[in-house]
C-alpha cells in the first residue's frame, strides 16, 4: 500500500506499485547469447508491445467519439440484476454490464447528491471542490477548479448535460463547461419522469450523432417520492398497493412502530418494492438510449458509465432515505463501464475497492488527454487489464442533515467518525470484508488497528482541510422551494 504521508501530500492515491515486467527468449535450447544481443532482442521487443499498444489507444482514441455517462439517483448496488438482485429489475443495464466491466466496490464521496455528483465531475473531495451544505443553504461547488465538462469542451467534444433536481442545479454552479445544460428544478415532487429526460436526450443527440459527444444524464425516478408509473407500480409488490402511491417520506415513516422502530418486514418489503419499480423504469429507458445508438451504428465504439450518487437507507442502522449517514447502503454504488470496441477488457468483474471520482481520469487516460492535476482520481484501466495494483482508499463526508460525518475505507476496514453539536467524536470501526452489513463496531475489541487507521484517516483530514482553507470563501444560496419559485415567476429560473 502506498503509505499514508504520500497520500496526505497528493491529496489523492496514485498507483505506486512496480511497473511490470516483460522479458522474452527466444534463443535454440542449449545455445548461449551474447548479453548486448540479449538486451537488444528484450529492448526491441519491449518496444514493439508498447508500440502495439499506443497504436490501439491512439485508434481508440480516434474512435470514440460518444462517451456517456448516466448517473442514476438513489440507487443502491443491489438495486441492480447484475448485482445479484434476484427480482432482476434492470435487464438492459444488466446487458451493458455483461458486455463490459462491473465493479463490485465503488464507493461515493458522499451520501447525497451535491457532493457526489460534483466529485464526479471536478474529480476531487467535497472539501477540496466545495459543493456541500445544510439543509437548502447550500454552496456552489468551487470556480478555479476545472471541470469534467469543460476539459472535454477543450478537446473539441460536445457536452451536452440533462438534469434532473434542485442539487444538480446550475445555481450551484454544476453546468459549468456544458454547451447545453437541460435541467429541471424540482425536489422530491414535480419530478420530470425518466422517459420525458430520455426524450430530451434523443432529440438533441439527433442533431449530433455524428459528433464527438460527451453527455451526462442524471435520472432522478428513484429519489423519493416513490410513484413509479402505473406499469411499474405493483410489479414487485407482489400486488400490494396500500399505502397508496405516491409514497413520500411522512408515508414510509407513518409505517413505523409507535416508539419511532423500523417498520414490519412486511412493509419495508413493500416501500423497497414500489422503489424497485422506479429503477426498472430508468431501466427501461437506458435500453432506449442502447437502442439509439446501435440504430445510429455508433454503439460498438461509444464509452457508457452507469453509476448512482448515492443509494438508499431502509432501516439497515435504524433510519431512512439518504444523506444523514456514511454507513454503505449509502455510500457503496453501482459502477459499470462499457469500454469501445477494440479494447477488450482482461477483468468483467472487478472486485478492488474504486471511487466514483476514479470515472473521468479513465476516460482521460482512454482518450489520452491530460489529467489535470486537480483530479485526484486514477484511471480505472489498470484494473480492468487485469494488472495488480496498490490499494485505493476511499473517502467520504459531508450530510444534509444530521451531525456531520467522514469515513475512510481501506481494503478491509471502514472508519467512521461522528462529531455532534457539542463537539463529542464517535469513532466506528467495521470490517467490511467479513461484516457488510456494518453491525459490529470493532473500536473496543481492535484498538491497535483503530489507532492505525485513525492515524491515516486523521494525516488525510488535517491535509485537505488545510488545502481548502487556502481557497477562496464562496457564499451560501438558498435552495429552498419558495425562493426557486420566487426566482422562476421573475424569469431567472426555466425549466428548459
């Protein structure tokens, strides 16, 4: 593992581990060379596989020409068919997957949307790029840092952005560096549909099938509240339908024991089963997107990232909904790539620990563009060509309510720290390989190894908040539903 000074000092995790080796020999049995002929054959060698090798990337470069990248709010790694969901409500994600790379231990740098969605897209920590807040005062995500859309502009792309929410919102500065940034305000009603924002997508993208696209959609559908369409609204409620649809958030607490206990079996199975069907329709629409593009004939060479903000929290630790823990039913996500045709991957399932943050330095690596400094991610190819690499920690923080919390997941270990009003800390120490449930905190029973990941957790800490306290103060806007419509009936705010 790369050690923990290095970390601190890049504020990110760069490969560390020795390049690999390639020797070849083909002398007769029994006959000996000369060491300068040996060294020329190895070097000549070693020179016409990289060369190969560059040739394919330039190739690739030059061929991927649509790269997509689908954020899916709310969902859980185990929304998901691929997953090993075994209602297996996403059969078109699912056959992205099969035909490209799953990771089976993604994690967010936030359990909420603001600072997951803008680590994606800044490639940095919510400390460092700034996106974050309390309840709707919220700050827009830092200016002087360089975003995933605007490099891609750079390199001569169309960006082109769809949006769903008031978190992903360009009062926070998110549609930076899109050309065109399709977005509607909304909360956890008045909630554009999946179908209306694959509309969107297909209508503009009919102008630009041809181009160099780099497009990110944001489906909102899983989010509370829960009103799947009526196609989609019993199919996994074993016909269930009270409560009533939609359901909101004072509905799925309402079923809650008297003492404020999570809700009977029965009932979670239902609430999980009504938001089962708001995945299987974003499913359906990504099998629209899939078909547009074999139909345009550019499929085959188009880069696809499907990943999620977030999940979702069904009682697992006692609460509901999302944004109030760091625990990983919020912060583990789906992560899948389909790579272009021509660069076969050696790994389809990948199950090293990688973050969301990781996405844009692959598609920069890919696309041999410079990674900014600023994106501390690393490209996930080396994974995916099967090479042994050093492990990734992954951090997350911040809340949208509650106390606010960091974590620090190593290969093994995820380190929770909880500091309340007063000040107080509480420290969680899970083993996340032989407890993924996260019940049993190992803080008392493990003592030499919470102070060793402390430490690391601590170093890490002290290094990006001073990095961020050297950067410019940016004041707070109000998201709240009144002063959007306030800003709407003045002609600030549209919808298109």
């Amino acid at each position: 593992m790369c050690n923990t000074q290095n970390l601190a000092r890049t504020i990110g995790h760069p490969g560390c581990g020795p390049a690999p080796q390639i020797q070849r020999d083909g002398r007769p049995r029994g006959a000996a060379r000369p060491a300068v002929l040996i060294a020329l054959t190895a070097t000549l060698a070693l020179a016409a596989i990289l060369g190969t090798w560059a040739l394919r990337r330039r190739s690739a470069a030059e061929r991927t020409r649509n790269v997509i990248l689908i954020i899916i709010d709310t969902v859980r790694w185990d929304a998901l068919g691929c997953y090993g969901n075994a209602l297996d409500p996403t059969p078109n994600i699912s056959g992205i997957a099969a035909e490209g790379v799953r990771f089976d231990q993604a994690i967010s740098s936030s359990g909420w949307t603001l600072p997951a969605v803008a680590s994606i897209l800044t490639g940095t920590w919510p400390t460092i790029h700034g996106g974050s807040g309390k309840g709707v005062l919220l700050t827009p995500i830092r200016d002087e840092l360089p975003t995933a859309a605007e490099i891609m502009k750079t390199e001569g792309f169309n960006t082109l952005g769809f949006a769903n929410a008031a978190f992903v919102s360009p009062r926070l500065h998110l549609d930076r560096g899109f050309d065109v940034f399709n977005h509607r305000y909304a909360y956890n009603w008045n909630v554009r549909r999946a179908d209306e924002t694959m509309d969107a997508v297909l209508e503009l993208l009919g102008e630009r099938w041809t181009d160099s696209n780099f497009v990110m959609i944001h489906f909102f559908d899983p989010h509370l509240d829960y009103d799947p369409p009526p196609a989609y609204a019993t199919k996994y409620t074993d016909g269930r339908t009270e409560p009533a649809l939609p359901l909101t958030m004072q509905a799925c607490l309402a079923m809650q024991s008297e003492d404020g206990g999570s809700p009977s079996s029965a009932d979670i199975r239902y609430v999980r089963g009504v938001y089962h069907g708001e995945v299987a329709c974003v499913d359906a629409q990504v099998g629209r997107l899939v078909d547009a593009l074999k139909t345009q004939g550019i499929y085959d060479n188009a880069m696809l990232m499907i990943t999620s903000d977030h999940g979702e929290e069904f009682w697992e630790h006692g609460g509901f909904e999302h944004g109030h823990t760091l625990y990983d039913e919020l912060i583990r996500v789906p992560l899948i790539i389909k790579l272009p045709a021509g660069i076969e991957p050696v790994e389809r399932v990948v199950d090293a620990q990688v973050r969301t943050l990781d996405l844009m330095p692959t598609v920069f690596k890919l696309l041999d563009i410079p990674k900014p400094e600023s994106f501390v991610g690393d490209s996930l190819m080396p994974l995916i060509r099967g090479e042994t690499i050093a492990d990734r920690i992954a951090f997350s923080e911040s809340t949208l309510y509650g106390n606010n919390k960091r974590s620090w997941r190593t290969a093994r270990y995820k380190y929770i720290r909880n500091i309340g009003e007063n000040g107080q800390q509480k420290a969680e120490l899970y083993d996340w390989r032989s407890d993924p449930a996260e019940t049993r905190n190992l803080v008392a029973e493990l003592p030499n190894v919470a102070a060793r990941v402390h430490g690391e957790f601590s170093d890490f800490c002290e290094a990006i908040d001073a990095q961020a306290s050297r950067m410019p103060y940016r004041p707070s806007v109000n998201m709240s539903p009144r002063e959007i419509e306030m800003l709407r009936s003045l002609g600030y705010i549209r919808d298109d």
